[in-house]
C-alpha cells in the first residue's frame, strides 16, 4: 500500500551548484532505494529564509512528491537528518479525498514549473554572461 | 450588543474564491490570514469560515516549520517585507 507524500527539504546556501545538486540527487537516490515512485519536483530555488536556521539567512528550497510505502518515510527522514548539507526538512503526508484530489493538483502544477524555470534559466546565463 | 456591532458583515474570502485546500507554499493565499507580526488573524476579524481558518491554520504552521513565514517577529527580529525577499 503506498501513500502520497510531499517532501520539502533546504540544503545549505553556503554550498556551489555542483555541491546543491549533488546533494538533490543524493536524496533522489535515497528515495529510489526505498521504493519511492517518485511523482514531481519542484525547485523553488534560493530563498531568503524567515528566521535564520543554523546562523542560515537564505536557503534552497526542493520539493518532491511521491509515492511510497509508510515505512520508507523513516529511512528518508533518516537520511535527511545525518545529511550535513540539509537544514530543514519536513514530510507532508496527503491522505483523504480532498487532499489526494489537491496531490494531482501540485503535481500537474510541478510538471508545467520547470518548462518555465527551464525558459528563464537561460536567459539568466545570457545575462550573466553580458 | 445590537450597538456594539458596528463592523460590516465579512464574508469569508476562501469561500468565495471556492478553494478547496490551502498549501504552505501558497504564500499569497496565506498571507491574508497573517498580522503584521505575522501572528495568525481570529476569525472575528477575518471572517473566514471554521473549514478555511482550520485549513489556512495548518498551512501556516506548516509554512513556519520550514521558515517560509516567521514564527515571531520583534523588535530584534526585524523583517522588511519577508514576501517580496525571495533572492
């Protein structure tokens, strides 16, 4: 019996690109290895964070929705919590009608998300390079 | 009591957009139910309903768990339009 989860979690502002990314797909890795499908990604990217969270000001924010059995929520979190590089995590479990009706929702949002990112992240190069 | 009811009647606003649920990361759609100190608004005030202030309520607590809205905000703790901060 799988469930519906959502996966927010925050790596270090500190880090390069290379390093954030690694780290995404260090937890991406977890989650297939727990047999996780995993659904959407979002990246909402580098944000200024409300409160500092270990003398943190900004962060980068990941989410990921998935499916997977209740068990492997433990071994994530597991994994989250021994990761240096994760600051904050938090796992959202989405469980009646409504919520799951919401769940497809974000996910056919996530999937439209990262055309648009992937439309201005050029043009970001551009200007980084001028 | 009759004259102490000076306010208009409010309506509730999540009611008449029709929103079904109320994400964290929905900063807009929370925003409204936030104080200037970013405590959470009654609903005497708002007006919301019972089902969207008990939506909006989680998804606040949520939203402050992983520092998208502040929990307190003092005169240490100063924060300039948080909203707009996103770089």
């Amino acid at each position: 019996m799988k469930n519906a989860y959502e996966t927010l979690f925050i790596v270090k502002p500190t880090l390069t690109e290379e390093e954030i990314n690694a780290t995404v797909e260090k937890v991406k890795e977890v989650l297939a290895k727990v047999d996780a499908e995993l659904r959407a990604e979002l990246t909402m990217g580098m944000r200024r964070l409300a409160y500092p969270v270990q003398k943190h000001e900004r962060g980068y924010y990941t989410v990921f929705y998935y499916n997977a059995p209740g068990s492997a929520i433990a071994e994530l979190e597991r994994n989250l919590k021994y990761d240096e590089n994760v600051i904050k995590f938090m796992t959202v479990k989405y469980s009646n009608k409504r919520e799951l009706a919401q769940f497809e929702k974000q996910i056919a949002a996530a999937k439209k998300a990262p055309e648009a990112t992937s439309e201005e992240a050029p043009a970001n190069e551009e200007s980084a390079e001028a | 009591m009759a004259e102490r009811r000076k306010f208009k009647k409010r309506y509730c606003r999540y009611c008449e957009q029709k929103v079904e649920f109320i994400d964290y990361k929905d900063l807009d759609a929370i925003r409204f139910s936030l104080s200037e100190r970013y405590k959470i608004m009654p609903r005497r005030l708002t007006g919301n309903c019972k089902k969207h202030q008990d939506m909006v309520t989680e998804a606040i607590k949520r939203a402050r768990q992983v520092a998208l809205v502040p929990y307190i905000v003092d005169r240490k703790r100063v924060i300039e339009n948080p909203f707009e901060l996103i770089k």
